[in-house]
C-alpha cells in the first residue's frame, strides 16, 4: 500500500502479487496438514508495517522478512527429519527451493531501489523491463486448501 500511496505502481503491484503468492504458500501448508491429519492451527499476527522513510525501506524490510522465512523453514526441514517424518522432510523442500528464489528476487530489487533512491522511477521502469508477468502455476508445488481437487 506504500507505494501505491506514492503513485509507484509497478512497485505496489509488485508486492501485492507478492502478498498473494505467501498467501497461497501459507494455504499450501494448511493443506498439507489437512491431508496428514493434524488440525492447522494459525496464529495471529502483527499488522503490517505501513510507513516507511524512504522508497528503500519497503523492500529492505521485505528481504529481512525472506531470510527470516527461510530460517524457518529450514527448521521445519530439519526438526522433519531430526523425528524421522521424511514425508514432511520432502515436503518442505519445495518451499526452500522457492525461498533461493524469493530471496535472490528481492535483494535483486533491493539494490535496484537503493540506487533509485533519489529517483523511484529508475524503479518502476526496471519492473516494467524485468517482469517475468505470468509464467504459469508450478506444477511442482504443493496444493493450496480451498482450491480445486
């Protein structure tokens, strides 16, 4: 929402994609857990973090938030094998697999951001030329819950 209250919307459509994509790989978990009999519990969380200083601030955010995910889902991987449960163990590989790319992605753009610091349209210009636009769902990932069987 930053960027699309700073009339920067390639950047903001960026990132509400990105929304939706750690959405649909929470709902991949839920579904797996669903699927292994155990009942998904999801806690609550923080609201979202709204201001920033600066055009930078938003993605510098966001790659911490990656590589913390990362860290995370690593545990699981290894807490997975560590008791033995290799279907869980092989299941999260996909996920970090998908986290080299979303951590590469996005300190791809954090370096892009810093050096458009003073002009953000240096940004948006660099999404309009780089997007990948649709590349069509990964017939490797997992199943999302709620979507079609």
């Amino acid at each position: 929402m930053y960027y699309e209250s700073q009339t920067l919307p390639r950047l903001a459509a960026f990132f509400y994609a990105q929304a939706l994509e750690e959405r649909n790989h929470a709902l991949m978990m839920v579904r797996y857990l669903l699927d292994a009999g155990v009942e998904p519990v999801v806690p609550g969380v923080a609201p979202p973090q709204h201001g920033f200083a600066d055009v930078v601030a938003p993605v510098a955010h966001a790659l911490e938030q990656e590589r913390r995910v990362s860290e995370q889902i690593n545990a699981l991987a290894a807490l997975a094998r560590q008791h033995g449960d290799y279907t869980s163990e092989q299941f999260m590989q996909w996920f970090i697999k998908e986290q080299v790319e979303e951590v590469a992605t996005m300190a791809d753009l954090l370096r892009v951001v810093e050096r458009a610091r003073e002009d953000p349209l240096r940004a948006e210009e660099y999404l309009a030329r780089e997007a990948k636009g649709e590349v069509g769902a990964d017939p490797t990932a997992p199943p999302v819950a709620g979507g079609q069987m």
